[in-house]
C-alpha cells in the first residue's frame, strides 16, 4: 500500500513542478508590475474574489485594472507587495483541469525594505490546460479565503 502510494506521487510529479513553475511566473508578474501579463495568466472570463472584495472580479481587464489601481495606492504609500504561494496540494479534476489549493503568503515592503506580513490566506484555484500560456496553465476561477487562525 505504501509503495503504491509513493508511485503515485513519483506518476504526478511533473505536473505539480509544472504547477510551481506556473506559480512562479504569475505571482512575479504580479509583484513586478506587468497588469495585463498577470491578467493573461487567467482565463479570458476568469474570477478573482479575495477578502475585501464585495463580489468577484471577472475578466481579464477588470483584473487588470484592479492590480494598477492596487499598485497606484501602495505606491502613494511608498510600499509594495510580495506574494508567496507553498504548501501546494494539486489534484487532477475529472474534465483535465487541475484544482490546486495552497496557502498564500502576503507581505507589505516599506520603501526602506522593512517587511510586515499583510495577510495570510488560503487560495483555492482552478486551473486549466492552455496552449496560449507559456506555462501551459490559466486561472479559471481564485478563490482566497482569510486563514481563520491568522484572525483569531
């Protein structure tokens, strides 16, 4: 049973590096400042609902423009932000995307470098194959939930 079981892990190996990679790409996109690069990595009806959002932001230009108007405010604030996604769990769905959940990791920067952490969250996304990314993956649908422990 055991050895059936590490099989399995070595058999989904590729893809959850694939899945990293692909995570790698997106968040720097993110935290570098390339909007419409970041929102390509998602579907082109693809949703984003966070805490503080009333409801979720769908579509690639509206995701956007979210992120400019997200980096327009921290910018006045003379800060920006770092995001880390680990504990990565990937499980292949039936219709061949991938549902990944993860724990993510936001961190405010100070323009001297001093890091405060901003939020701590999980992140539940659905991932689909796409032959228009680079990494082979699109965000369908995020879904990031406050960590209650982080609030408690």
């Amino acid at each position: 049973m055991a050895l059936t079981a590490f099989n399995q892990t070595l058999d989904t190996a590729p893809l959850y590096v694939a899945v990293q990679q692909f995570y790698a790409r997106h968040m720097q996109l993110l935290d570098e400042g390339d909007p419409d690069q970041w929102a390509a990595t998602f579907t082109e009806d693809g949703s984003f609902h966070a805490p503080g959002l009333p409801e979720p932001v769908r579509g690639r230009a509206v995701l956007a423009q979210a992120v400019r108007d997200t980096r327009a405010k921290l910018a006045e604030q003379g800060e920006l932000r770092r995001h880390w996604h680990g504990m990565v769990k990937v499980a292949p769905a039936a219709d061949g995307s991938l549902d990944v959940r993860c724990y993510a990791i936001v961190i405010q920067v100070a323009a001297d470098g001093t890091p405060r952490l901003h939020r701590h969250c999980v992140c539940q996304d659905n991932l689909v194959p796409s032959v228009d990314s680079p990494d082979g993956w699109q965000v369908r649908s995020r879904q990031v939930t406050l960590d209650p422990l982080a609030t408690a």
